[in-house]
C-alpha cells in the first residue's frame, strides 16, 4: 500500500461536536448521586454510547421520563439530554412540564442546530393553505421530530421517484389546492434531494423549496465522492444505525465497488486491501477521532498521532491550499513572519490577520507565537510561502455564524465599511453584510457614520457563504424589553429624567428611555403660556413625574410643575400681610394698577391706593416698569389674590412727620442738601 488518505471532513460534525461537548460538560458538572441520562442514545454510534454507558450515561425512553421526573430529589437529581438529531415538539412540552413541577429534573436541548431550523421552517409553515413535504427517511428519529411541528397536510418520501409515484396515483390528498413546502432530512444525499426539487417544481410551479441539508453534510458528501474516485480501496466508518453514514456508503461504493463499511476500528480486515494503491478512509458525523485513528494507525501501520496526520498530513513539502502551522519568527505592523517547516518561511500581510484596520500586530503577536495560516501561494525558487491567518479563522468560526442564525443568537462585531446598499460587519473573521433598510440609520441617512463601530446584531439569512444580518433587529428587542421593564415598573409620582424629543402648540413629548409621555402646555409652568419653547427646548433635559398612564393606549401624562416651584407657595414663605415690598407695575386698568411681587405672583393695588388724594386714573402718578414701595395690605389665600397699598405707606409717613415735626423737617432738610 503505497498511500493513505484521511478525509478532511471525517468524524464528528458540527452538531454532533456540539451534542458530545454538552454531555462532557454535564459529566463533569455533575454533583454526587446526580443522575445524567440522554433520552435515547445521543449520537449513532455503537462504541461512542458503550463508552458513555461505561461512564455512568443512561440511555432512557420516552416511556420513562415522568417515573425518572418523580423520582429526582435533591440527593438524586436528575439531568435529561436530548440528542443531537432532536425530538417531537410534544416531548419538548413533557420534559418542560416535568421540570417545572420538580426543581430536582433538568433536561437540556442538544438538538443540531441544523435540524432546529427545519423545526422552526415546519411551525412557521404550519398553516391552512401549505403542504408540507420531507425527503427523508420516515422512521428516522430526526425525521419524526420534524414532522411533528406540523400539524396539517404532510408526506415523507425517500426519493423523488417515490414522491413523484404517490402524486402521480392521487395519494395526495388536497395537495394540488394547497401551496407545498419542500425540506430534506440533513444528511440527505445530494443526488436524491437535487431530482426531488426538480420534479416538484415541474408538478407545482408554486412550492416553496428550503435547502435544509446540512452545509458540512454536503462538503462530507461531494469529498467523499471524490476521494473515492481517486482511490482503489475505501473504508467508511460510522453507526449502523447512522443516516449519514450510510450514504457516505453507498456514495463510495458507486465510485469504488471495494468500499467497507466499519462500525468499528476492532472490524477491520487490513488484508482486504494489502493490493491496494491508494486507500481513503470516510466516516460518518457520529464517528468519534479515536476510532478513525485507530483504523488509520492499523492500515498505515505506523505510530504518528492521528490529529497531526489529520491537519498537517505530515507532508514534507507546502502546496497551496495547505493549512499549515507556523512559529512567529519576526513581528512588524505591516506583516509576521513564521517558520512553517520544510525550509520555507511564511510570511502574513496585516490585511490577511484581521479587517480592523486600527489592529496592531505588533500589539497582538510575539516571537514564539504559534499561528495556523492557510497557503495562498508557494514560491519553491525564493523559499517563501504567502499565508493567511484569516481564511482559518473564518473556516473555523463560519459554523459559529450558522448556529447564530438558527438560534437567534445576538453577535457583536465591528462595522468595517459601507458599500452599495448597505455596510459590512465582520463577526468571527466572516462577513456579514447588513441592509441599509436593516442599519438602523434613517432612509437616505449617512451609513459611513457606522463605520468603526462596535455593534449588535443578528444574523437573519445565510446564502451559500454569505451571511446576510440585521443591526435594526436587535435594537427592536432592546427597545421591547426597555419598553417591558418601563410599563411593569411605571407608578403615578415616579420621577423620571428623560429628554424633550419633540414640542406641539398644546405640550412637550418626552423620551424616558424608549418609552415616551407628555407634558400638556398647563404643566409646563405656573404662568399661563401659549406656548411649550417658552419653557423647554427641542434635547432639553427635563426632570417630570408621572401624573398618569394607560398601558393599554401606551399613554403617560407628565407633571413638569412641582409645589416647591409653586410661586404662589414661594410668595407665602417670603411675604405677609403688613410686609413692605417692591413690586413693579406690569399694566394699569381704570379701577388700579397690578403689580409684580414676585415672578408668577402679582398684587392690586386699587386706585384709591396709589395717593392720598383722588386721582382720575392710575397713569397720573404710575408708568409701566416704574418700581415702587407697597404694603401688603390682604392675602386671599382661596383666590390667590394680593391687595397692595402704596397710600398706607404714604400716610404712614405723613403720620410719622405729624408725631415729630421737628425732627422730621430736619431729615427733610438733610435729604434736600
């Protein structure tokens, strides 16, 4: 045997990884007496769930949960997980159900994130007028779980030759009335779900078609196809009970009849292919490292480590397309340059580490640093390798994105540029763009204001590799929860401080924090005024408390105007009846004048109050703005009305100039010089 080859996508995949790290996470988590138990094996893989069994796991059925639900106590709790190919929606409401009634039952949703979403797509479908239509395996668990989040019209079928003869024959029930909606089980075999869509669409022109084949599925697929194109022997290794693997299996063996399927290493026969030029090796998703390694070790019949063969081949020349890893010999702002082995140096541009253009390399990396790059380009004659940090760790984070977008996830990321119609973000190294309608930016705003901004958003769509993301989605939740949290704890007389968004001619709109009220033109001030701007401004900051709400209408009248700003109340404190005070006189009526005591208080002081001697009218002695010296002479406290005299004064004086004479003339005489 001349040659071995690993495919790169064997083993465990993205949800299947996902699904073994929970339950690891559990084991470890666990507390003394705490039972952990997956409700029916967790992945398909015979020697996977004997180590798990080993380990203390118990696989139970559903049959079983409600006695295990009764029997958790707080010596014994218990933990329930739901494999990664998911469950019906009515086990999902009994476990929560159970958990609800006893504090001591847990159970945690392990389901793939990929089969999630084809949940979600069966409920969000679930009307009237739709059809829903799977090819699959009817009696596959993933595929029961699917079903179940529909309730109306439904078929599974297991080719499109299978579909096309049910219709064909009528057994379609009000299907040529209704509007179908097509999805694949997640491991489905390209081939298959390619004639599916195809003849669906010559049968109804009008069905909604979702490509729910899980995107490493597919990779595993088409590499498996040509790796064993390439090769004279193949090995497949997985479950017997997996969907995948299975048609890895029948993927390989159309292309090479001298395929194998293993449900495990202890399996083998290396003898089988002891004439064998080129051997390639495919497992199924539930097929964990250390027993595609253990078939690699016996054929290749060496002692390497398994991981390294896996990511670095051990190859002893670079080519392009290879990710390779590098030690970090030299670090400058504009590149790295690394000692990636077989007499090569590698060498990183900024623009191929990170889009933050204000990230420093030399900030961020030291000598001795270990970085894995992909190789864009080998130049064999200069000795030199153009590598890029960034293709690895967006390959790597994409599924990071994927996951997001099927459960709803919020991500952050910083927005790098605005282009047509939009701006990009880029999250986990992957772009993501973000509608200008999705920015949060008002139509026809300035996008470019986005730009190096840290913002929130989520992922609305993926595309092939495209991720396509919503910024106004998030602040939309945000907004709702503020909204939530204001009305569940609003009271009349709570004090808010907030800004004055927007003014009418009969009151000031008020921003609390998300939630807005009112001050009708009354509360604004004590004085009458015609109009709010005679008080407040447009992004004023304005203290007010709540006079009343409706939550229904999502109404809430403000109070600006307190008592302690009361000028009557300020009046009261400064002044009583007897006090002298200087008033200004603000406008002249025939039976007197009205004077200001204070801003927001005026007083009369009637015309037979001005002299000591009649007087036809109030301008013969008083002007508008002259000043003068009055006594308080009545306070109507009821009518908040205030009488002035300036005659008490006078005849007060005259009084006083009678009594001492003398004395007055004297100071008569000195006021005079």
């Amino acid at each position: 045997m001349k040659k071995i080859t690993v495919a790169e996508n064997a083993g465990f995949c993205f949800g299947v990884k996902r699904a073994t790290d929970r339950l690891e996470q559990a084991l470890k988590q666990a507390q003394g007496g705490e039972r952990i138990l997956t409700l029916g094996h967790l992945i398909h893989n015979e020697a996977y769930n004997e180590s798990m069994r080993r380990r203390g796991v118990e696989a139970v059925t559903l049959e079983e949960l409600e006695q295990i639900a009764q029997n958790a106590n707080e010596k014994h709790p218990a933990k329930v997980l739901i494999r990664a190919h998911g469950c019906t929606r009515e086990t999902v409401a009994l476990l929560q159900s159970l958990s609800e009634k006893n504090p001591f039952f847990r159970w945690e949703d392990c389901t793939c994130p990929y089969v999630k979403k084809i949940h979600k797509i069966a409920a969000e479908c679930d009307r009237a007028e739709q059809a829903l239509i799977l090819i699959g395996a009817a009696q596959h668990p993933e595929v029961i779980g699917i079903m179940s989040y529909f309730d109306g019209e439904k078929y599974v079928f297991s080719s499109a030759e299978e579909m096309e003869c049910a219709f064909s024959q009528e057994e379609a029930g009000d299907l040529h009335k209704k509007t179908p909606v097509l999805v694949a089980q997640t491991t489905q075999k390209l081939g298959i779900w390619h004639q599916s869509q195809k003849k669906l669409k010559k049968l109804y022109t009008n069905s909604i078609i979702f490509d729910t084949i899980c995107s490493v599925t597919e990779s595993r697929q088409t590499e498996a196809a040509a790796l064993a194109e390439a090769c004279d022997g193949v090995i497949v290794i997985g479950g017997r009970e997996s969907s995948n693997t299975a048609k890895l299996y029948e993927i390989c063996r159309k292309a090479c009849t001298n395929t194998v399927w293993l449900a495990s290493a202890s399996e083998l026969e290396p003898s089988r292919f002891a004439d064998c030029d080129h051997v390639g090796i495919v497992a199924g998703a539930s097929t964990p490292s250390d027993e595609i390694e253990e078939v690699y070790k016996t054929m290749s019949e060496m002692n390497e480590n398994f991981q390294e063969m896996l990511d670095a081949q051990q190859c002893t020349t670079l080519n392009t397309g290879d990710v390779v890893t590098g030690t970090v010999t030299h670090v400058s702002d504009a590149e790295l340059q690394l000692d990636v082995g077989a007499g090569v140096t590698g060498y990183i541009k900024a623009d191929q580490i990170s889009n933050d253009p204000t990230f420093k390399l030399t900030e961020n990396f030291k000598n001795g640093d270990q970085v894995e790059a992909f190789v864009i380009r080998v130049s064999d004659i200069e000795g030199v390798a153009e590598l890029s940090k960034k293709r690895v760790d967006a390959d790597k984070n994409w599924l990071t994105i994927v996951a997001a977008c099927n459960e709803e996830q919020i991500l952050e990321g910083k927005v790098a540029e605005a282009v047509k119609g939009g701006v990009v973000i880029y999250a986990n190294a992957n772009r993501v763009f973000i509608p200008a309608s999705q920015t949060g930016v008002p139509k026809d705003g300035d996008l470019s204001t986005l730009v190096g901004t840290t913002v929130q958003f989520k992922v609305l769509e993926i595309k092939g590799r495209k991720a396509v993301g919503s910024i106004r989605k998030v602040q939309r939740e945000v907004r709702r929860a503020q909204e939530a949290d204001f009305w569940a704890n609003i009271e009349v007389g709570k004090v808010y401080n907030g800004t004055v968004k927007s003014m009418t001619t009969y009151g000031a709109f008020v921003d609390l924090g998300g939630v807005d009220g009112m001050v009708h033109v009354t509360e604004l001030s004590w004085k009458h005024i015609k109009n709010p701007a005679e008080v407040v401004a447009v992004g004023d900051p304005i203290t007010v408390f709540v006079k009343s709400f409706d939550p229904e209408k999502k109404r809430i009248s403000l109070g600006y105007k307190t008592e302690e700003t009361n000028p009557w109340n300020i009046f009261k404190s400064q002044y009583a009846v007897g006090d002298i005070a200087s008033v200004k006189i603000v406008s002249m009526m025939p039976f007197g004048a009205f004077a200001e005591i204070i801003d927001g208080v005026d007083g009369l002081i009637h015309i037979s109050q001005i002299a000591m001697q009649r007087i036809a009218k109030p301008a013969d002695l008083l002007e508008i703005g002259q000043i003068v010296d009055t006594r308080i002479t009545d306070i109507d406290d009821e009518k908040q009305k205030v009488s002035l005299s300036i005659r008490a004064l006078l005849e007060e004086a005259a009084a006083a100039a009678e009594a001492m004479p003398e004395d007055y003339a004297e100071e008569a005489s000195a006021d005079e010089q």
